[in-house]
C-alpha cells in the first residue's frame, strides 16, 4: 500500500493524540518512603490528553495514605481551554469521585510556563 501525502489516514494520523504537539512526557519521582511525589510534565496539555494526568495523579495519591503529590506543569504549555482545569482543586474534584471513600488528594500545581 503507497500512503499519499494528505489521504485520510495520514490527517487521521496527524490528529491523533500521540502526534506532534500534544503528546506529554511525563516523570515520575517519589521518595524513598513514599512521602512525597513528583510529576513533572513536558509539552502541551489539551483536552484531549489532560485525562491522561487525572490518571498519573490518582495512581500517585493512592501509593500512601499521607503522599504529598506536586504536580509540576512549569515546562509544560497549555491550551486556554484547559487552564481552569489545572488547578489543584479542579483535580482533586475530578478525583473525588475515583478515589476510595475517605482518601483525601495532598495535591500542590505548579501551574504550566508560558
């Protein structure tokens, strides 16, 4: 099969989420006794993929019962749409609902560098 530039599977391609721009790296860092954890992200949160660090943030919340979670965005972009969605309290609201009953979020946003 020859892939033309422009057919409908290359603009499908180009649009997914793990194309160009909107891919995020993330790292993951906890202390030893799991008292603290760190994700810093790398590139530019959509609303496409912004679920994907609801994610990161919940499995890192849920390694202890005391885990101070700081989510850094200070090397990330982000797109106006998504900005009030990047707050700490919007996180632990979209998370309250996922986490066991009782399981409090210790979340601190660093918010996204521009």
């Amino acid at each position: 099969m020859v892939r033309r530039a422009g057919s409908p599977r290359e603009r499908a391609m180009d649009a997914h989420p793990s194309a160009g721009r909107q891919k995020l790296k993330v790292l993951v860092t906890a202390d030893p006794d799991l008292d603290a954890v760190r994700i810093i992200v790398h590139g530019c949160v959509s609303p496409v993929n912004i679920h994907g660090l609801d994610l990161v943030v919940r499995r890192a919340a849920s390694l202890a019962p005391r885990t101070d979670v700081t989510l850094d965005l200070g090397h990330a972009q982000a797109w106006d749409a998504v900005n009030g969605d990047l707050e700490a309290a919007s996180f632990t609201t979209r998370l309250a609902a996922a986490m066991p009953a009782g399981t409090g979020i210790r979340l601190h946003v660093i918010p996204p560098g521009d």
